[in-house]
C-alpha cells in the first residue's frame, strides 16, 4: 500500500527535524511526505526543505501565516496539503504533527493491518509523552526501549482512540466520510463517520510514538468555553450537551464548568458542517453509549 503523509507544521524547528529523520528511517518506504509549512517565521522552512532537496519523497508547501482557530486551523493546513496530490494514487492518507517521533517500524506496523484486515478504516500506535524532563542533547530519539520509563501514555483518552497527531485513513473511508471537518472536535469526528460507515478503528497497543509537546497545552484555561463549541460541533442536541457538560463537570468538581460550556454551546450559531443524517447517526450513538454503560 501506498501512504500519502501531510505534516502541517508553523514554528516547529525544535521538532521537525527528529519528526522527519524518523520518517526517513522507517523500515516502510512507500511513502510520499508534504510538510504545510504555515507561515513560520523560525527555521521550519528551511530545514524541512533539506529533506525536499534530497528526495523527491518529500515536499514542502509554504503558505502564509493563517488565522489561529483551534482545531479548523490544522484541518485547513491539512487540506492545503491534500489539494497538491491525486489521492488515486495512494491507499492510505495520515495526518501526523511535526511534533511526533516515530519508531522505526512504525509504517511497516501500520500497513499490515490495513493488508490483513479489509475492515480498519483508521489505525495509529498510541501517544507517549516525557514523564520527566529529558535534555534533549542526551536523549537518543530512536530509542523506543523505554527502559526508565522516561515516556508514558499521553492519557487524554482511552487506548481505544486513534489520536490527532497520527491520524491515518484508508482511502476509501477518507473519501466516504468526505475527509477532515474543518472545525474543533474534527479527530472524534472523524473516529464516529468511520462508525457509521461500518469501519474499524484500530490502536496497535505496543506501538507507540513521542510526543514532544503535551496536547493543547495552550488552551487548558478555555477547556469548558471550548468544550460547549465541541459538543455543538459534533451534532449534539440540547439535552446531549446537557447530560455531556454535567459528566465532565461532576468529574472535575466544578458547578461553573457546567455553566460555562452550556452557555457557550448554546451561543453557537455558525451552520454545522455534519449532515442531517451524520448528526442522527452521531446522536444515536452518543444515546446508546450512555445505555451501554448504564447496563455495566
């Protein structure tokens, strides 16, 4: 099978050169890599275009600094990648951060589950990120035996959940679900259209990558306001949101969580980018989740 990387990137020359040199080390080798270069003003241009000027595996798009909007902004860079290429001409699309690490075997993984089973449509390793601070000068990033347990699993989610910085699609789901929504919320988004059109998603458990920066790091002080946006973003309905922003508010103790996501969900006016029939389907399953695990 043949992989189409995008690796939308704006001021990563700290990370960009290991993300790259593991890609370049991949024991897999079918591969053509696109770096989005978004309007970075440090040296993410510069060293991303060395690995152009040495293989045509490799290129680099450079666009002008765009609007910071969490979530839509990495989808459009995403898509600014995606436009240059003929995606007849590949068999698997991954979106993967510049701020990622790979095991050398990490492709060579992937592709054999998509080769053996027809029904994965999403597949990924899981995200381990620095349990204490490493300097970087004595670190060895091909290192993957974690014997000090110096990385541990970036626990945002469960190990269930193929996570947004090393998204990868068969092609013929990415083309059905109509790619990558272009809004907060577009990496579980995702994970449920590829339910409701009856494919897999799969985490290799003992394949994992580094992550060099925490996710969202940025944003933590937003959390509730941003969570209302989600739960708009994904189809919920009132009574959806409602149930969803009580759960995370009883789990962080807090009664104004409760209040600021609900009034921010409730203040979204924008259209929704989902169909009539993804909103049903996404809101069936949230309902039959929470069903699930009553019964438990």
């Amino acid at each position: 099978m043949k992989f189409l990387i995008i690796i939308p990137a704006h001021n990563e020359e700290e990370n960009i050169l290991p993300c790259l040199e593991s890609l370049k080390n991949q024991t897999f080798q079918d591969f053509k890599c696109i770096v989005v270069n978004d309007g970075s003003t440090d040296k993410t241009q510069e060293i991303a275009g060395k690995y152009k000027v040495q293989s045509t595996k490799y290129k680099v798009l450079n666009l002008e600094k765009s609007e910071h909007q969490p979530g839509a902004k990495v989808v459009r860079t995403f898509n600014k990648g995606l436009e240059t290429e003929n995606l007849e001409d590949y068999d698997v699309v991954c979106k993967f951060d510049a701020d990622i690490i790979f095991p050398k075997n990490y492709l060579e993984k992937v592709n054999e589950v998509y080769e053996k089973n027809p029904n994965a449509g999403m597949v990924s390793g899981l995200v381990y990120i620095r349990s204490s601070v490493i300097p970087r000068n004595e670190e060895s990033h091909s290192d993957f035996l974690n014997k000090n347990k110096e990385w541990q699993f970036e626990n945002l989610s469960s190990k269930n959940h193929v996570r947004g910085p090393i998204k990868s699609y068969r092609k013929e789901l990415f083309l059905k679900m109509n790619g990558l929504r272009a809004v907060l919320g577009w990496d579980n988004i995702d994970v449920m259209l590829c339910k409701m059109h009856n494919y897999e998603t799969v985490t290799i458990k003992e394949l994992w990558v580094k992550h060099l920066r925490p996710t969202a790091y940025k944003y933590k002080s937003q959390k509730a306001e941003k969570l209302g946006e989600y739960f708009y973003n994904i189809g919920l309905d009132f009574p959806l949101a409602a149930i969803s922003s009580a759960k995370s508010s009883w789990k962080n103790k807090s009664i104004s969580e409760f209040l600021i996501t609900m009034k921010s969900f409730l203040k979204q006016k924008n259209p929704r980018i989902l169909t009539e029939e993804e909103i049903v389907f996404i809101r069936n399953l949230r309902w039959n989740e929470m069903r699930n695990k009553l019964k438990k």
